[in-house]
C-alpha cells in the first residue's frame, strides 16, 4: 500500500483524486473559460489583430474573472484537502490506517499538485495548439504561454501550499479559509492602516508609497512599489497583473517560501495530535499570537472608524481603540474556546494585558520617544530637497529638476521645518477655520544616501516670513508650476477664458509659442509671495501641449499638457498679448455683461452645513433670492469693479459677515443664451463705490 520509494502512498492518492477530482475539472473549466475562450469571442471582427504583451490581459473582464480564478481554487484545494485533519471522524480513520504521518502529508500534497498543475499546462497546451491551427485575432508567440503557464504554476503552488500549512496549524476549515485570506491581505493592510495612524498622530509623519508609471493604450496605470504590498500576495495579484508581470526572481522567491511552507507544515504535522481536530488553533504557542494579532487589528480598525465619524477631538478615537481591543479580544477568545461562556478571572486579566501591550505598541512610536517630530537634519548633512504641495510620486520622483542643491534654499526649507517643529513642539499647531491653511511636503536627500520626508499642514499667517523665502525661490517654483517643462517645444497652446469657453485663442506659430512661452517663465519666477496667494480672479487659463518626443515614454497626449492661471499681476504677459491683439479675445470686460445681480450671504438663514457637501451655485443663488431680493447693479462702471475684484465660488459654513453671492450673465459670442457665473466679493473687496451700491448686511 505505501512505496517507500516515493515517500507517499498510491491508494491514498487515488482515493484523493477520485474524492476531489471535482476540483481539477473546476480549475481547467475555468482557464480555458477565462484564457482561450475571450481569444475566440472577436473572431470574425473587422479590426485589426491585437498584440498581446501577456496572456493575462486578453480581455478585461476575463482578466478579472481569471485572477480571482486563481486566488480561489488552489485555496480551495488546500481546504478539501486537509480535511482529513479538520474533522474528527476522518481524522480517526486516517491516523487508525497502518502509514507513517509523512506518508499521509504527501500524498494528499500529490494528489493536490495534480488537481491544480495538469489544468494549468493542459490550458497552456490547448492555447498553443489553438494559436497554430486557427487565425485568432490576438497576436501572440508559444513563450508567452509559457511565460503564462509558469506564472500561474508557481502562484498555484504558492497558494496551494500556504493554504496547507495554515491548515497544519489552525483545526477548522472555515477557520483555514479565513485565516489564509487574511494572511494574504495582511501586509498590505497593516502597512496601510498602520501608516494612517501614524499620520494621524505623528506630526510631520507621510507615508511614502513609491509608484511605477505604466501608460497602456493611452491609459495610466499605477502600481506600487513598496515593499508591504509585494509582501501581499493577494494584492499583488489581483491589482498588478498584467501591468506589472512577476519577474523570475519574484518566482524564484515564492518557489523557495513554498518549499518553506511544506517544511514547516511536515514539522508541524509531526507534533499536532490528533484531537485537536475542531480545535480553532491546533498549537497552544500559536494562540497569544493569534491573540494579539487580531487584537490589534481590531483595535486599528475600531479606532479608525471612530476617528473619521468623531468631530469633537481625539477622545473618540482613543475610545475607539480601546473598544477596538475589547471586542477584538472577545472575539478572539469566543473562537478559540467555541462558545460565549468565556467571562472568567482569567479571561479579564488576560484581555488587560493584551490591551496594554498592543496599546504600547501603537503609543510608544507617537510618544515622542523615538525623536521622529523633532528630527531635522543638519545643513551639511543635506544633498539636495524637494519641496511642494504634494509627494513626488511616479515618473516626478525621478526629475532631478524637482530636487535643488541650492545652499541658500536648503537653509530657508530647514528654517522653515525648524519653526514648524517648534511651533507644534510648543502647542501652537492647532487651525484656526478663519485662518488660511498652506501644505508642505519635504524631502530631504541625504549625503549619506538616505531619504528624509515630512509633510506639514499649518496656518499660513504665522510661517509668512519663512514661507516667503522657500516660495519665491525659483526651486519651489519650478515644483509648483512645473517649469521644467517650458522647454520651448510647445506644440499649441490654448488660451481660453474662465468663464466662457467661447473666448479663446489657439497659439500654433513656432515663434509666437515660444515667445510666449519665455515671457510665462519670467512672470511666474518675478511673483512675489503675495501674488502667489492671491485669491484674485484670473483673466484666463492657458494650456500648453507639447511635442511628443522619444523621451515621453509612450505617455498619451493629455499626459504632455500643462495648465497656467494668467492672473491680472501678469502685466508683461498681458501686454504680449495686447500687442497681438489676443487679449480682447479672452477678456470679459464691462462691454460683454449682460446684467449683474447680487444677493448677501447671511449663513444663520441657511440650512445647516455638512461635511462635505456641495451647494451648487445657482441653487444657493435661488435659495437666498427666495430670503432677499436680489439687488441690480446698473451703473456700467461698477461692473469693471465686479469683475476686477470678484472671487471664484466656493461655500463654506464660515463666510465673512457682509460678502455677497453674485451672479453674472455674459454676453455670447455664437450661441444665443447667455452665460451665467457666480462669484463672490466680500468685504475686503468692497470699494466704496461698491458699498453704496450694495447696502450693508444686518
């Protein structure tokens, strides 16, 4: 009955085969559905054939259908398999029949790497034959089958025996289906919640996630390359396949954790007995971990729900993680022992001490004691820096114009960072809602190789002095309007009026774009910090589409584009144009209005605010009009004010006392209905003028 020879036993292996043999079937039925089926659904199509880069992208949605194929079935398999260990009566029979423990591990081992493997390459043989012998109308050659066929065997054996491994070690089947998925999704979860934690409470804390950049089809595709998400398996899978392909290292590396987990899993199987059969965890050292695993797990969901519904300060969120480890422990301990019954002495003491020590090990890295809030790098120590609104993520990460040696401004970002710090270190971090809010990202390369990032969000009003000197450098202004891609190699450019898109100018003479475009470099580099956060009404936008080159790396157009405000602060700019005559064909002046009408904004009258809501323009218009009549400003002359010192339309609950909603209808140039706008003006833009015009709100 058992061959020494091969280490395993033939009748229980056709036992096997014969008992699940429902599982092969299933995993060829669903390949051949999800890879050669879509090869022949645009057969008899006019259009030209398609070159597939991998068989894993044939059509999306049996792209999609084929990966949760595979992250489903060889867990399946690793289920129906251990079964004989899940259950008691099978388990008896079993461990009763005259074979060593390694003989029944590998045979049901065997028998599940046939049920899972032969599927794989019978799909892989079927594709390579169908490819020869019928015109399909992808294109694509016998070693991208291969390259297929040994991806999906490598993740099915990956899959197959971790599932089996957890099977070992836990003594429920629905457990093992659990805790296999949550295995698999653990890294990149951990990762993730752990990281919003800590920008929560961390000041200065981001979570850098490097991103490669993949254009396809005129599509951007972004996978990460951080390390926690390669460790997610699952994630892995199902989010990067087939933009981003498993490299044969990659393959190499689950090949060796496979054979890893089959070790382990012999070990294991040697030490398990037999009546831990039903048991949740079939080892007792395996319990505090499990334990404390979904413990913090819970605590971090917990606290992370109660943090984004809470409004009144962190209270909540601390109760939140506090309820997080009570319930995670009570459910924990309901599956371990199997039953409710679990208020004892012990079970609350336990559950204490599992609370402090995942609650330590959330605190200690935003207790300060680690220094990360107050770590700044010395002047020295610093290579080059980046610094903008936002990470620079994809292909931006890579351009050495976003990073400045500058001395000069490496000393004024370290300034800044250094108030930030002391601010925050001496209590005054907290946002005011009256007062503006600027965000900063920074990042420091070192000499020594390492990167440094903070990202900051504070008031502007009392950093004025030192975010002057960082955003009227000509490094922060390259970041922020990026002008490292005024390269004079402009194809068109787009000048349009805001609220018009009938009132444009297409810039398409080599000489004019390119005058046009030194004269944009030199105002955006000559603003001053005041202009920069001016809230001052555009003249126009201007978009700029370069000419593709071989540089661009496949990117689509939209990709090439860049878009400009063209403030009033733009004289040289504004007079170029002027001289061209392009001007009176964006400017909306007092000649093009119709009629302007105004309502006050008293918010005690309005419906309660909610977060995140949007109150369209109009509606608030209507909604107000309905309170106060809306007032008429006749004169001419007023209307160049309104139009001069206007504000574009954004409602929040907290509007200054006395500004006014205005609506504006603008004359057409093709269409027969006017244009309507809603602005607004509020009292720091009323002349006096103005003010007489429109009456003092009560």
């Amino acid at each position: 009955m058992t061959s020494n020879r091969f280490f395993c036993s033939g009748g229980v292996i056709r036992q096997c085969l014969r008992q699940h043999g429902w599982i092969g079937l299933l995993y060829l039925v669903g390949l051949l559905f999800t890879v050669l089926l879509p090869l022949f659904m645009s057969i008899g199509d006019e259009q030209p054939r398609v070159v597939l880069k991998s068989l894993f992208d044939s059509t999306s949605s049996g792209n999609e259908l084929q990966k949760l194929i595979l992250t489903t079935v060889p867990v399946l398999a690793g289920v129906m398999l251990l079964r004989f260990v899940q259950r008691q009566g099978p388990s008896d029979l079993y461990h009763s029949l005259p074979l060593r423990r390694e003989h029944l591990l590998t045979s049901h081992v065997i028998s599940g790497l046939i049920l899972l493997l032969v599927p794989v390459w019978l799909t892989a043989g079927v594709t390579a034959w169908v490819n020869t012998s019928v015109e399909l109308p992808y294109i694509f050659h016998i070693n991208d089958i291969g390259s297929w066929a040994l991806v999906v065997s490598v993740l099915t054996i990956f899959l197959f025996t971790f599932t089996v491994f957890v099977g070992i070690c836990v003594g429920q089947s629905l457990l093992q289906t659990v805790v296999v998925y949550v295995l698999l999704l653990l890294p990149q979860f951990l990762s993730m919640m752990i990281g919003r934690f800590l920008e929560r409470n961390l000041y200065g804390y981001v979570q850098v996630r490097e991103t490669v950049v993949q254009y396809i089809n005129g599509g951007e595709f972004r996978s990460s390359n951080n390390v926690w998400d390669n460790l997610s398996p699952f994630v892995r899978i199902m989010d990067n396949l087939p933009q981003r392909a498993f490299s044969y290292m990659e393959l190499l590396a689950y090949l060796g954790v496979s054979l890893l987990f089959v070790a382990l899993s012999y070990g294991l199987y040697r030490k398990r007995l037999v009546e831990k059969a039903t048991q949740a965890i079939a080892f007792p050292f395996l319990q505090p971990l499990f334990k404390a695993g979904v413990t913090l797990c819970a605590m971090l969901v917990i606290g992370d729900y109660f943090y984004n519904a809470g409004t009144r300060g962190a209270n909540w969120s601390i109760f939140g993680y506090a309820l997080g480890a009570v319930l995670g422990y009570i459910v924990v301990e309901t599956v371990v022992r199997k039953t409710w019954q679990i208020v004892r002495v012990r079970a609350l003491v336990e559950m204490v001490v599992y609370g402090v020590i995942m609650g330590l090990v959330l605190y200690i890295p935003i207790s300060g004691w680690l220094g990360y809030e107050g770590r700044i790098p010395t002047a020295h120590s610093v290579e080059k820096v980046y610094v903008g609104q936002e990470e620079p993520l994809g292909g931006d990460a890579e351009k050495e114009a976003y990073y400045s040696q500058d001395r000069a401004y490496i000393a004024s970002v370290l300034n800044l960072h250094r108030e930030l710090v002391r601010a925050h270190a001496a209590g005054e971090k907290s946002l005011s809602k009256n007062l503006a809010v600027e965000r900063a990202v920074i990042v420091y390369r070192l000499d020594d190789g390492s990167t440094m990032t903070r990202r900051y969000t504070f008031p502007e009003k009392p950093f004025r002095t030192e975010l002057t000197k960082v955003m009227e450098a000509e490094p922060y202004k390259t970041v922020r309007y990026e002008l490292d891609k005024l390269q004079g190699k402009a194809e068109t450019i787009n000048i349009q009026s805001i609220d018009d898109n009938e009132r444009r100018v297409v810039l398409t003479n080599p000489k004019e774009t390119r005058e046009f475009e030194d004269i944009l470099r030199e105002e955006v580099l000559n603003m001053s910090y005041s202009e920069m956060q001016s809230h001052r009404y555009p003249l126009g936008n201007v978009s700029i589409t370069n000419k593709e080159s071989s540089s661009t790396n496949n990117e689509p157009s939209w990709k090439r584009e860049i878009s400009f405000s063209w403030p009033a602060s733009y004289h040289k700019l504004t007079g170029w144009l002027e001289q061209k005559g392009y001007a009176d064909k964006v400017i909306i002046d007092a000649k093009d209005i119709f009629s302007i009408r105004a309502v006050p904004i008293i918010t005690e009258e309005l419906e309660p605010y909610q977060p995140n809501q949007y109150i369209e323009d109009y509606k608030l218009f209507r909604r107000i009009q309905q309170k106060h009549k809306a007032i008429t400003i006749e004169d001419p002359k007023l209307w160049s004010t309104v139009l001069e010192k206007r504000r574009s339309y954004n409602f929040t609950p907290n509007m200054a006392k006395g500004t006014y909603l205005l609506q504006v209808k603008i004359k057409p140039l093709f269409s027969s209905d006017p244009h309507t706008g809603y602005y607004y003006l509020t009292p720091s833009d009323m002349t006096p003028e103005l003010a007489k015009a429109l009456p003092a709100i009560p």
